[in-house]
C-alpha cells in the first residue's frame, strides 16, 4: 500500500480508537499464524507480513508502515481481537542497575552521526 494515496484512517475503516488500551508503542506483536490469510484487510495483511520475520515491538511495525502509531494500534488491536496476533507486554528490567555507560556514549554518537 502506498501511503500518499491511501490516508491513514481508511486502513482503520474511519475508527480513530483500538478496541482495547493495552496496547502501547513497545507492546511486542507476533504473528499467530505463519501465512498471511487473503480474508484480512490489506492493513492486516501488511502488519502479518512484517511480522512473518519475527516479533516486533509496535512502534517498529508502525514505522515499518510509515503510519503513526495511533492508526496502527487500532489495526493491531483488530488483529489481536480476530486471533492473527500474539501481543505480549514488554519485559520490565530485572533489576534497578542503570545501563552502561559506554554503551549509551556509543549510541548517542551513533544519533548524532546520523544527523
């Protein structure tokens, strides 16, 4: 789907809420299925697709759509609600250590390079 031509919330029938507030911008997503039924609407069909490779958090699959994430939420939520996904909450950290810092040095010189 080409997204200039088809507007955000004709992918979501004109709903602008997910049937469920679960669902948040790391929510983890795994398709249920390994094909991609041809019933789906070609929204969900687009969001199995990416997720055929493996599990991503929803706001990857949002950008995957070049979508916000609102929209995709109330395509995921649908896709949940029909048993084609799996939605799993993000794992919480284990334990209160603070990241290494080097590893943050790293990636913030990683931001910055791509500017």
């Amino acid at each position: 789907m080409n997204r200039r031509l088809i507007p955000p919330y004709v992918w979501t029938g004109g709903r602008t809420r997910p049937s469920r507030n679960v669902l948040d911008r790391l929510t983890v997503l795994r398709a249920a299925t390994d094909q991609v039924p041809a019933s789906l609407s070609p929204a969900g069909r687009r969001v199995l697709e990416i997720l055929l490779d493996g599990a991503l958090p929803l706001a990857e699959v949002a950008a995957h759509l070049s979508l916000p994430v609102s929209f995709v939420k109330v395509v995921v939520s649908d896709l949940f609600d029909e048993g084609w996904l799996i939605v799993r909450a993000p794992t919480p950290a284990q334990d209160d250590r603070m990241p290494d810092q080097q590893l943050l040095e790293r990636v913030i010189r990683g931001l910055r390079a791509l500017q």
